[in-house]
C-alpha cells in the first residue's frame, strides 16, 4: 500500500508516520509513504507519484486547504482513500462531499486511525470486477468502477464510463444483473453505477459530473433505497 501523508507542521507528519509504519509492522502490510508539507507540494508531485492508496490529509494548511486538495484529487481518482486529519470538526460536511473515508480528530487517536487502515487495506485487498464487452471485432474490458452509466437502443447499449464510450450488442436488464448491486436501473433506457451518483431527484438521477440521468417515477423509491444503501455500506 503506498500512502501520502499532507501536512504543514513537520511534528504531525513525523508522528503519523509513526503510526502507519508501526500498524504496517503489526498487520504484516507492505507500505511506502510518501509525505508534502503543503496541498501545493503534492499537487506539484502528484504526475510523477505512484498510485496512493490513502491520504492522510490535513485540512487546514497555507493558500489551498486540505478540502480544495481533495476536490481536485477527487475528480480525477474515484478510488484513493481519503482521511482528513484535523483540529477542528467544522469542517465534516465538507469531507462528505468528497467522499473522505474517515475524519480524526487531533491528537489522532491510534486506535481510531488503525481501525479506519483496517478498513482501507480490506477494500484494497478485493479483486477488481471486470465486464467483458463485444465492440466490433474486439473484446472490451471494462472495470466495474469505471462504468457511469448505460444507455439502452434498439439493439444494442453504450456504455459510458471514465475511460471511455463502448458499443455492444446486449439486452439491459441482462447487464444490470450480471453487474450486481452497485448499479440500478433507473429507467427503461437507463441503467447507473451508484458510485458516480451525488443526489437524486424526484425526476433526474444527478451524476458527479453534474449530468442529469431520466428518473422513472415508478422507480424513484427503489432507486433512492439502493443510492442509500450503497453509501452506507460504502462508509
């Protein structure tokens, strides 16, 4: 696992980085950390860094605060575990919006921070689950996570995912079933990955990227049920 750690007072990086290499030591877990002084710092080095699994991040800190850092992080990495780490709870809202794994409190408490690791290493430790797509005379591979949405035709689906657009000969219920709880149907022509979903209306299913999906009115309780539920679970 390969950990960030982001904070502009060198005595907090010192001892969080303390606490993962000796929860890495305990748990047996092969961790590299990696650590910034400020959000610009990383940003700077986020091209060249290898993929981080968490980020143990401050949210106050100089010109852009832990928040904007993971706005911006968020929007290109659905995955990265991300855990605010702060002085004051203020700001727990705002680590919502961006889907943060777990908010501590300063002094980080270490059995709160090894429980939320835990919980990380688990999520990390679960195979990738892939669709398999014909698209012409290729076969497609296309991770779960990566799916948004699907859009149904006469004969065929698309299917929009961050990667890219895929066109396949396939029925839409057929796919909803195979892909399993993470996606509902959402209307006749429609199906979408709750992962990629940041509100529901009584009309639109609302993605991330602030596109509105048709919301069948029959639907609606089902829908908002599995968006609630998948969050739960989620965190």
């Amino acid at each position: 696992m390969h950990f960030a750690i982001c904070d502009d007072e060198q005595q907090q990086i010192d001892y969080l980085t303390d606490l993962v290499e000796t929860w890495a030591v305990q748990g047996k877990v092969d961790v590299s950390i990696s650590t910034f002084a400020s959000a610009e710092n990383y940003l700077f080095a986020y091209e060249d860094l290898p993929q981080v699994d968490v980020l143990l991040l401050d949210i106050q800190m100089g010109e852009m605060d832990g928040l904007q850092l993971a706005r911006h992080l968020r929007a290109h990495n659905q995955d990265l575990h991300i855990i605010f780490i702060t002085g004051y709870d203020g700001f727990m809202a705002e680590g919502y919006d961006v889907s943060a794994l777990h908010y501590l409190m300063k002094p980080v408490d270490t059995a709160r921070l090894y429980a939320v690791l835990d919980k990380a290493a688990l999520t990390l430790d679960k195979p990738e689950e892939v669709l398999l797509v014909q698209t012409g005379d290729a076969t497609a591979r296309i991770l779960h996570r990566d799916i948004v949405y699907i859009e149904a035709f006469a004969h065929y689906v698309k299917i929009y995912t961050t990667q890219g657009e895929f066109e396949t000969r396939a029925n839409i219920g057929d796919l909803v079933v195979e892909l399993g709880a993470e996606f509902v149907r959402c209307h006749r022509s429609y199906v979408v990955g709750l992962r990629h979903v940041k509100n529901i209306t009584k009309t639109d299913v609302v993605l991330d990227s602030g596109v509105g999906i048709p919301l069948s009115r029959r639907l609606y309780k089902d829908v908002n049920q599995a968006f609630i539920t998948f969050h739960r679970q989620k965190g």
